[in-house]
C-alpha cells in the first residue's frame, strides 16, 4: 500500500476495512468512504475549503454541551434528520405522521394531571389544548403517555436558559400527561409562536452564508407512547403561520396543521372565567400499531 494516488485512494481505504467484523459498520464505512470521495472529486474541493470544513466541524463540537446540541441542529438545518426521519417512519397513510425531534427533549419533563396548567410560568397567551389518543379503527388508546414541550412567547424553550451556579433547572411549558379512559387528553398551557432555532453558532452562520434564515413555524412538540404501538414523535404546527413553508428544518407536514382558535374573554373550556381572550386547540393521534400486534 505505498504510492496511493487520486485514483487509487478510495479502493485502498476500503480494502484496509476488510478486516471489519461487525457487516452494518463495515457496509456504513464503506458507503460513507465512497460518497466522501465521490463528493470531494465532484466539487474539486480544494485545500483551503476542506480546511474550512475542518474548521467548522471543530467549531459545532466546541459549542455543543449538554444544553447545545450543534450537531442535531446541522443534520436538522441539512435536512439529514427529516430523511432519517421519514424512512425510519413509514405508516399506514391514516396515521399520524412523525416530524424531527429536535434538540429540546428532557427525559424527565414533570408529570401532570389532564387539565393542568403545563406552562408553570413560562410567558405567552393562555391556550387549552385537548384531542384523543385513538388506534387506526377510531378505538381509543386508554393510558397512552404523552410526553408535551414547546417554547415560550420569546421562542426560547426552558433548557435554554441561563442558569447561575448551583441553580435548578424550571421546567416550563413541558409536561408528561396520561389520556384517561376514553382516549382524551386535556390541558392548558400557552400559545406556540413562530421561533428562530438558535443562529448565534456556526449553523447561524452556515444559514447566513447560504441564504437561510433561521425560523420555524410555530408548533407543538408530542412524543406519545403506548404499549402495543409505535411511538409516535410529532409536532402540531399552527395554521397561517407565515414559516409553514420555509420551516428552516424541513419538519412541516400538511397533515400535522391544525387551527389554534382565538376566543374572547370569557369562560375557557375548564369552566375557568378568563378575563383576557385566549386560544384553543384540538387534535387527536392515530397511532400504528407496533408490528408484531399487526
Ligand atoms: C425544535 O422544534 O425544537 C427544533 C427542531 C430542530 C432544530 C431546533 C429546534
Ligand atoms: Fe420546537
């Protein structure tokens, strides 16, 4: 193996994985090897642009803590999780479809009660969402586990903020929920608004170069679980916002917009005397049965 040249180097990186025990990772190394390279030949990438490359990797690792995940936000902004996403989710055409996870999941998010307030200080326009958990017959799914976050009215999620030291973290505006008996769920929270992903690292500045700006659509993030059924990860985006169609991470689908309807002060669907208007939304899941019950 001496003398590799530009004709030669792809064969001899493959030839030196032969030895590679495990067949996924070898068939991924190879495959990877071989788009890397194919990509290198097709641009004529030169010296100083894969430097660059290098650069800015090293600059996604750098900013990215337990708080920051770079990464997830380049395979979002590159359309990398939305593929993943979709070929990992392929269901009957009547369920609810899955859209990116994102970077704001906590494993631990509070546990409530159907019709609590979820917000828990967490500032925006009062909003009571219910809907139905229900099985591709219309059958409800008793006991399903939702897991529900969104961001606040300044578009920043709880995670985000800036902590002093020895602070605990404020869960806000996230929540872990049960649907009772019949399906249903229910509870108040705030209004999703439409919000900038964070910009100020070198995905910003990957946008910026490229002409991208950086907003999603105002939406609502569900993760629902239930025995016997795939897990469902979504969100529900709110018609007529104005980034439905250039959502920076590709995550909108037309079957997950729903209508946040405004009301005038008066009694919320709780039976609660609002004094200000406020919004409700309503949107039940199909999820698909998990593959081995089908
Ligand atoms: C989110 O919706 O929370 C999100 C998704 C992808 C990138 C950044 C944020
Ligand atoms: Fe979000």
């Amino acid at each position: 193996m001496q003398n590799i040249n530009e004709d030669t180097i792809t064969q001899a990186v493959l030839a030196s994985m032969a030895g590679c025990r495990d067949e996924r990772l070898r068939r991924i190394m190879t495959s990877l090897v071989q788009y890397l390279h194919l990509f290198a030949r097709d641009v004529e990438l030169t010296e100083d642009e894969w430097f660059k490359a290098i650069q800015f990797l090293t600059d996604v690792g750098h900013i990215t803590d337990d708080k920051r995940q770079e990464f997830i936000l380049l395979s979002d902004t590159l359309g990398l999780s939305t593929l993943v996403t979709s070929q990992n989710n392929k269901k009957p055409p009547a369920c609810t479809e899955a859209t990116v996870f994102g970077p704001f999941f906590v494993e631990d998010a509070p546990e409530y009660d159907c019709g609590d307030d979820i917000a828990n200080g967490a500032q925006g326009e009062t909003c009571f969402v219910q809907g139905r958990v229900v099985g591709l017959d219309g059958s409800p799914i008793a006991g399903a586990l939702l897991d529900v976050w969104q961001s606040d009215e300044d578009g920043f999620y709880d995670v985000q903020a800036q902590l002093q030291p020895g602070e605990a973290p404020q869960y806000r505006a996230r929540a872990k929920l049960r649907s009772g008996p019949d399906g249903r769920f229910h509870f108040r929270s705030i209004l999703a608004e439409a919000y900038p992903i964070p910009h100020d690292g070198p995905v910003g500045r990957m946008l910026a170069a490229t002409g991208r700006h950086p907003w999603r659509p105002a939406h609502l993030h569900f993760m629902i679980q239930a025995p016997r059924y795939e897990t469902l990860i979504t969100h529900v985006f709110r018609n007529g916002d104005k980034y439905l169609d250039s959502d920076v991470v590709f995550g909108v689908r037309s079957t997950l917009i729903a209508d946040w309807n405004r009301h005038e002060a008066g009694i919320a669907p709780d039976g609660t005397r609002m004094e200000r208007p406020f919004y409700t939304l309503d949107y039940d899941f199909i999820l698909n049965p998990a593959a081995a019950t089908q």
